[in-house]
C-alpha cells in the first residue's frame, strides 16, 4: 500500500516534466552529487576565523551521515528506487547503482543546512532553500520514494542536532 501511495506522488510529479524545468532539475540535484557542494561549502566555512566553528560542524555531520546513512542504513535496508521497479519511465539522469532509502542527497544538504542554521540563521536561508530543492529534485527525476527523501531530511537533522550538541558541550559553536 506505500509503494502505491509513494507511486502516486511520483508519477503526479512526472506531469510537471517540461522543457525548461527538466534542465533545472537535473541540475539541481548534481549539485549534491558526491556531497561536493556541502563539502566544499564545509572547507569554505572552516577556513574562516568567524564561521569555522560552523564549518567543523558541517563537516562532522557529513562525515556521521556518509557512515550511518550511506554505508549502513542504505546496504542493511537494501530498498530498490523507483526508477528499479518501474523501469518505463525515462531518467534524465544516470540511473543510480546504490539503494534507495536513504536518499543520500538529502541527507547531506540537510546536515549541511540545519548545521549552518544551529549556529548562524541568517546564513542558513539560502542552504535550507537549496536542501528543499535538491530534495524535491531526487523525486523529480524519479530516483526516489517520497519516504526516501523524508527519512533523509529526518536523519540529516538529527545528525546536525547530535553533531552541534557535541560542538556546543565542548563549547565550540
């Protein structure tokens, strides 16, 4: 019955498809490819005295989550993407070799963005903006379940919230 309902949402998504947005999408979701933006935007903010705090933690969180999220959580659940089962719909985008849940994407933008946040609001707006995005992007180009993208908005927040109450404990941040 979720994959029914999770279906649904997807294949609703598949009529927005148009000329211009499709571009969009597409790259949209390669700024997360390999985590690089959130990585570098991690280095970025560590090499500044004001921000380096906000910058460890940014790091810290993506480091957690590749581990937990992607290295684990992914091969010990072993869900297929959508784009597995049905496999008539055409990709706009390679056709992912890793499981599905959780959507790795959305994971690291927002450990990226909810770390930002914890320490700097103002900051955070347009990184809380681009996770939103990306996320909505992996379902987009049907790579991923709605629960997906839920379970990696839920894990990167409590990520960043772990990974910000250690920074802070040790008055970091």
């Amino acid at each position: 019955m979720l994959y029914q309902i999770e279906f649904a949402i997807l294949y609703a998504l598949q009529s927005l498809h148009s000329p211009w947005l499709d571009p969009i999408m597409v790259r949209i979701t390669g700024l997360g490819d390999h985590g690089f933006i959130w990585i570098l935007t991690g280095i970025v903010l560590s090499s500044i005295p004001k921000t380096r705090k906000t910058g460890i933690s940014v790091l810290l969180s993506l480091a957690v989550g590749l581990l937990l999220g992607n290295m684990i959580l992914k091969n010990l659940i072993q869900r297929p993407r959508p784009c597995w089962i049905d496999t008539q719909i055409v990709l706009l985008i390679q056709n992912p070799k890793d499981y599905s849940f959780p959507s790795g994407h959305t994971l690291a933008a927002f450990e990226c963005a909810l770390s930002i946040w914890l320490c700097n609001k103002k900051l955070a707006v347009p990184f809380l903006i681009l996770a939103v995005l990306i996320s909505f992007s992996r379902m987009y180009l049907f790579v991923h379940f709605p629960t997906d993208v839920l379970g990696g908005a839920l894990l990167g927040t409590f990520i960043a919230l772990y990974v910000h109450r250690i920074i802070e404990r040790n008055s970091m941040c």
